[in-house]
C-alpha cells in the first residue's frame, strides 16, 4: 500500500494500525501509519558494495520512517544533484516484505509545478527480501546528470516493501509524484504533486568509474576526453534535423522537421563521447554546425567513422 495522503480521509482501525482512505479526482489509494516511529536498522552487507556512493538524497545513515508501506502506484521523487557525475546503479533503503521492484532515472518536464518526464535510464527488476538493507541494481544505460538541474527517481515497488523515507527534520525535503500506470520505462500518468515531512525520500547513487568528464562513456571508450555538457552549440539555433546535446542529459536534441519527425536518434554512447562542437572541431567543419547544430549527414558520418 502507498502512503499517498491528499483529500479526503475517513479513518480506519486495523491491527493497531490507523488506515486512510485518500482520494483526489477519480483516483484513490490507501495510506497506511502503523505504531513505530523513526527506526534505526543495521544493513548487513548482501554484496560486494559498489563503491562510495557519489550522489543521492539522505543516504549517509541507514535510519527509516517505520510507519509506511510501498505496494501500490509508482513514484517519482524529486532529485537534484549536487556535483555533474555519470549514475551507473541506483539504490532504495527498503525491505520488510518481499517483492520486485526497479528504478529509473528521469527527466523534469519544467512545468509549474514540475513532474517527470521521461527515463533516462533504469534497471532490470531485483527482488527486495527481509531483513531492511539497501536494494537497487545497475542502469542499462549510464546517465550523465547535471549538478544544480532538476532529476526525478523513479520507484516501482509491488510487494509492500518498507517506504524508502525518513521522518528526521535534518533530512531533505522532496517532492513526489504517483502514477497507478506505467513503469520506470515509460507510460507513466502521474497524479501529485506530494511533500509530507514524514515523507523525507532516500536513495543513493554510484558513479561509472574511470568516467573523467562525466559524460557517461568510460573513458577506455571516449573519443572526446574533456567534453562540456550542456554544450554550446546551436549558438543560434537548434535547426531542423540538427544535433547537439543542449541539455546535457547525454542524448543529443533536435528540431523535428514539419510533420515527419526527427529521422534518427543519437547518444554520446554513439558518438563516442564527443559532442557536437567536438565533431566539428575533429572534422574541420563549417562553423554553421556550431551554429545551429551538426546535421543528419555530419552525425551519420562521424558514427560510421568510429564504428569497430
């Protein structure tokens, strides 16, 4: 059950346990607050750990918010990074109950107020079993975040598993979203925004190794060492079916032409880690691909250029 709390509540009595009822529009869930308060657990080590975390959201003590349970809609939690690194794995402190679950990294849709947009990368299911520890799994895709632009964590649960929260006033703050649709991939109808004291979200992140600019390719793999996102190109503007990651989020953006669409897609994976305005410089290129971004041919080139 989610610990959505919104409208209208009618209390229950279950077990020692208080249950509300919540509803806003046509949607409506359960929130269920039982006896325990804060709870500090100790996290036996269920593997090898991948490293000192490198960014995330109160994850440096192990302590949760007892009272709440998952098993219900996605969420998605607000994030913004302090530092610009390449995620490789995302983590929740979690357990209790045994199920699935994944995770994702998302975009922000820059609304008023904001919500998720669309996943940058997430992991494959991973079971979460007792005793609370923390649970998560490596991205399919690594994802190069910016330090001080808005992320949103993506949850999926379904076993009832602790909430991934804490209570403490010393914790940060986030917003969150639910949606009863979709998964961390995609297809998500989220209905929020949220922000309960008591719903203080926890999670961590690890960072590629050997990723030097942070740009999400290794850097046994990068072409382009020292890449800047987001980059500069475009200075003018993003033209029709023209490349250049302008928003740093590692795939490369570009103005659709009228009616049919943008005619292929392109990551810094593909590329080799190099940006736009490093493909230009490489190339010897016309200063107009720094101006309104690389085009389809340049790209297409260049890819071809660096395949194995």
């Amino acid at each position: 059950m989610h610990s959505f709390r919104i409208v209208r509540v009618v209390p229950l009595l279950l077990a020692g346990c208080t249950t509300a009822l919540a509803a806003t529009g046509d949607r409506e869930g359960i929130t269920r607050d039982c006896a325990p308060a804060a709870v500090t657990f100790a996290a036996p080590v269920l593997a090898p750990p991948p490293g000192a975390p490198c960014e995330g959201n109160n994850h440096l003590a192990d302590n949760v918010f007892d009272g709440a349970s998952m098993g219900g809609p996605m969420v998605g939690m607000s994030w913004t990074p302090t530092a610009t690194v390449a995620v490789s794995r995302v983590e929740v402190f979690t357990g209790e109950l045994t199920g699935p679950s994944s995770l994702a990294i998302w975009s922000d849709d820059g609304g008023a107020p904001s919500k998720p947009l669309a996943a940058l990368g997430f992991t494959p299911s991973f079971i979460v079993s007792p005793p609370n520890t923390w649970y998560g799994a490596d991205l399919g895709t690594t994802v190069s975040v910016t330090a001080g632009v808005k992320y949103w964590v993506v949850w999926d649960p379904s076993g009832g598993e602790q909430c991934s929260c804490t209570d403490s006033a010393a914790d940060v703050q986030q917003t969150y979203w639910g949606s009863n649709l979709g998964t961390v991939a995609g297809g998500a109808d989220w209905f929020g925004p949220f922000s309960f004291p008591d719903r203080r979200w926890k999670f961590r992140m690890f960072c590629a190794s050997g990723d030097s600019d942070g740009d999400g390719v290794p850097d046994e793999e990068d072409l382009c060492p020292d890449t800047a996102l987001p980059e500069l190109a475009a200075t003018v503007n993003l033209g029709v079916n023209r490349w250049a990651d302008i928003d740093g989020d590692g795939t490369f953006d570009t103005t659709p032409s009228n009616g049919t669409g943008p005619q292929a897609t392109f990551t810094l994976l593909d590329t080799g880690g190099c940006s736009c305005s490093q493909i230009v410089e490489a190339l010897g290129i016309g200063l107009g691909h720094e101006k309104h971004g690389c085009s389809l041919g340049i790209m297409r080139r260049w890819v071809d250029s660096i395949a194995p």
